[in-house]
C-alpha cells in the first residue's frame, strides 16, 4: 500500500471512512512510521484549527460580535422579559378590563367632562386611570387608593396608560362626532358640556351628616352625603329606577337590601339614597339613579354619591371630587 | 416534510445555534448571522421536501451569504475597513482582553485567508456535520471531503501561525 494522502488520514480520524478502507488504513499507520507522523500531524492540525475557529466567537465587547462576551441584548434579559411578561399580562387584563365597559364608559366620560378636570387642575394623572383600576361597582372594601387616584395610577405602567389614553381619545373623539345609544339615552349630558366644571348648588348640614348637591354639568345633579362613621363599610352600589312604581322600587331596595345584608357587616344598614326631586325632573327619559358609597379610610367618613348616572359614571364624579378636595 | 411549521420549529430548536455559530464565523457578525440562519429556516417552511436537514439547511444558508455577500460586498467593505479603524482606536480594558482580542483578529484574518470552499467546508465540519452531509452542501464529490478538509486545517494553522509571528516580530521591535 502506497502512503496514505493527507485526506484520507484526516476522514479516518474522524471516523468518515467506510469499515473496510479503515480496516486497511487502520494496518498500514500501525506498520508505516511515516505514515503514523502524519496522522500525529492531522491530529494536531485538527485541534489547533478547532481551537481557531472557536477563538473566532471570542472577541469581547468588539465590533465583531461573539457569544460569550458579548453582553446579552437588553430584549433578550430574562429578568426583563419576565417583567415585559408581567407588563403585558397587566395590559391585557385592563384592556380585558375596561374593554366591556368602554361604550359605557366613553359616554360617561362624555357626559361628565372627565376631561375638564384634566384641564382644570393640571394635575396628572387623568382620574380614568384611577378608575380603571379601582373596584368600580365592586364590593371591595375601598382602599386608600379610591381616594387618592394619583397613587392608583403610578402602579399603571406609563407606556400602557399612554396608550390606553390615545385609544380612549380617538374613540371619544369619533363618539363625540356621532354619539352613541348611551349618550341618546342621558340628553342632558351633551358633549357640549364637556369642560363645564362641576358646581356646588346646596349644602345642607344635619347632625353627623352633611349633605351636597354638586351640579357636574348643566341639568345633571349628584347628591354627595357625608357620614361620620365608626366602622369600616364596604362599597356599596345600589340603585333605583326613576319612573318605576314607588312600590315597586321600594320591593327592588328591599331586595337590594336583603341580598346585602347576607354579604356585609349587619350592624352597618346599607342607606338607599333618595335622589333629590328635582334631579329626578331633570332627565326626559327614564333616567336611572344610581348611589354608590364609600368610606375614607383616613377619618372613617362614610360618603354616599347618588345620581342619574351610571355607576361607572358615578365613580368618575368621585374620582373628580377627590381631585377638587387634594 | 418539512412544510409545516412544527417541522420547521423542530429544525429550529435542533439545528439554529449551530447554524448561528457557523454562520457568525463566516460572517464576523452575529447580528447578520441571525438574519441569514432565520431566512434559511423561512426557506425551509416553503420547501416541501428536505432529504437530509442539516446537510439542507447549511447549504441554503451558505447560499444566501453568498448572493449576500455578492450584492452588499462594496458596503461591507466600507463596514470592515470602518471597524477595522474603530478596532486600532480603541483600547482594550485588561490585558487578558487585549490578548484575546488579538487571539481572535489573528483567527479572522486566517480564516478569511482560505479559499472559500475549504473555509465553508471546516466551519461546517466544526458543526458536526458529517463528510456526506458537507459534500451535499457545498456539491462536492464524497471522495473530496477529506482532501478539503485537510487542506484547510493545513492552511489554516499555517496563516495562523506566520500572523503570529509577525506579531512577535513587531512586539520585539517595539520593545527594543
């Protein structure tokens, strides 16, 4: 057998020649001094070209990128890409969130120039935030957050709530120009009065309890009742349905009633708010009155805001007067 | 078959860091071998048969370094001259880094020395890619594999070793 060529010694080593070749192969390295040097060779060369090759990936920090010591892109973090994780599920379930109520609320915050108040205080953030991620029209017990918005919104990541806010803003602006069936069913609450800040009509004071009627824009009143209370309550929304027959919404609020009592404190009697008469004459249609109550956590008052609004809505005013009391 | 994309994701997590690496040492650039070894796994979710896989996916993607490299080689010029400079400006934090850095420029310039079959063919052959496999890729003859291989490993460490003689040349005479 003649000596072996480079070639074939290197396909031998690497196991790439078929069986009886390497057989052959295999019997002349064992008896060819020559031979056996070269394939030390082709080990050698095999290695070191390996070794080369793998320097290549090895260049730090350089303009020729390598794995090892080039520092892991700022997307590819995992402790980022958790937190993206994380920021995404938040967005989503707000969006899930909000999504089912955006008609209503869209209109609500139509109704209420939610804007205004914006406009008016100058202070960020806007009071949707601070609904959106309240309770709203739960029975959770409110937390120092209900009162405080600004506290509520710095937990909302600033890149969703930028978003949220434009996706609001161009739906608002296309209700505005074509108001839905929501805005059709509250007249009083045209987009005009968008911007209409919101007014103190009457104060009426009573033993351990004052009474306000806020005017939030023309024709709309909310009665906001202040209790000293010495337990904690919960939320409570309830409602009532102008032009209902008395008796019948007096057995509504008996059933309202009895369906609370069963879920919250019995010593604390849930107060069904009256709307005043003439908030009651303001709205065409059957407008609904709607209260909803909470409690300060700081002193312990119990607050009940009742009117012709949602309660979507409702909480939008006392996001407002939260807003206007700071 | 390879058509669906569960196939394809297959392909993907079995042979993507491989194909990224081999690409990355073709190239000198990581950021454009992700480009290409992504294209190669697209490629593939079009391609309704694929006999042997890596064999496929190598030689695709050697492909479109190839018409790549062809239409952008003016502008990558200009890129490697411009790094190039940016490399000699800039100096290195600790020696070891410098050392290696060194290390690794050298290893560039060798490998950018072979011809360019011989160079596709060992950074194949560092994938793990079995003589067949490399012939089918690069459409050489079995019989040749060896004879490519070996020759580029020879020439490799050659150029290797003449750069860093060169270097210790130049250090000695800095020195003195």
């Amino acid at each position: 057998m003649p000596h072996l060529d480079e070639g074939t010694i290197h396909a031998w080593i690497e196991g790439a020649l078929p069986p009886d070749e390497a057989a052959l192969v295999e019997e002349h390295v064992a008896g060819c001094d020559e031979c056996g040097a070269a394939v030390a060779e082709a080990r050698g060369l095999i290695a070191a070209a390996s070794r080369m090759l793998t320097a290549l990936d090895d260049i730090p920090g350089g303009v020729i990128p390598s794995r090892a010591p080039r520092p892991t892109p700022w997307y590819m973090r995992r402790e980022l890409q958790a937190a993206a994780a994380v920021l995404i599920v938040a967005g989503m379930t707000l969006l899930v969130t909000r999504g089912g109520r955006q008609q209503e609320m869209t209109a609500s915050r139509a109704a209420l120039g939610v804007r205004s108040v914006v406009l008016d205080t100058g202070v960020a953030p806007p009071p949707e935030a601070a609904v959106a991620a309240a309770p709203v029209g739960g029975s959770k017990t409110p937390k120092r957050t209900e009162t405080k918005p600004a506290s509520v919104t710095a937990r909302v990541p600033a890149a969703i709530e930028q978003s949220f806010q434009k996706e609001i803003e161009s739906k608002e602006a296309r209700d505005i120009a074509e108001p839905p069936k929501a805005l059709a069913l509250a007249p009083t609450a045209s987009p005009a009065t968008i911007g209409t800040p919101m007014r103190v009509v009457s104060v009426d004071r009573r033993i351990g309890r004052k009474q306000t009627t806020y005017e939030i824009s023309p024709g709309v009143q909310v009665v906001l009742v202040e209790e000293p209370a010495t337990a904690l309550s919960e939320v409570v929304v309830t409602g009532t349905v102008a032009g209902v027959a008395p008796t019948a919404r007096r057995a509504e609020s008996a059933r309202l009633q009895s369906a609370r009592q069963k879920t919250r404190d019995s010593t604390l009697s849930p107060t069904v708010q009256p709307a005043p008469a003439e908030t009651q004459a303001q709205g065409p249609s059957p407008a609904q009155i709607n209260s909803i109550q909470w409690t300060d956590p700081e002193t312990g008052s119990r607050y009940t805001l009742t009117g012709p609004l949602t309660r979507e809505q409702l909480e939008l005013v006392k996001a407002r007067l939260a807003e206007a009391k700071r | 078959m390879v058509n669906t994309l569960t196939d394809v994701e297959r392909l993907f997590r079995t042979y993507n860091t491989q194909l990224v690496r081999y690409l990355t040492r073709r190239l000198g650039d990581r950021d454009w071998a992700e480009e290409v070894a992504q294209e190669t796994f697209v490629r593939a979710l079009r391609q309704t048969e694929i006999v042997n896989e890596r064999a496929w996916l190598f030689a695709v993607a050697t492909n479109l370094v190839r018409d790549e490299a062809r239409r952008d080689s003016r502008r990558r010029r200009h890129l490697a001259l411009l790094a190039e400079q940016e490399r000699e400006s800039r100096t290195e934090p600790e020696p070891t880094t410098l050392e290696r850095a060194q290390e690794a420029a050298m290893a560039r310039k060798a490998v950018d020395a072979l011809a360019e079959r011989d160079r596709l063919a060992l950074l194949m052959r560092e994938e793990g890619l079995e003589y067949p496999e490399i012939a089918e890729a690069l459409r050489l003859s079995p019989g040749s594999v060896g004879t490519t291989l070996s020759r580029a490993r020879r020439r490799l460490v050659e150029s290797y070793e003449s750069l860093q003689r060169e270097r210790e040349a130049r250090e000695k005479n800095a020195a003195s």
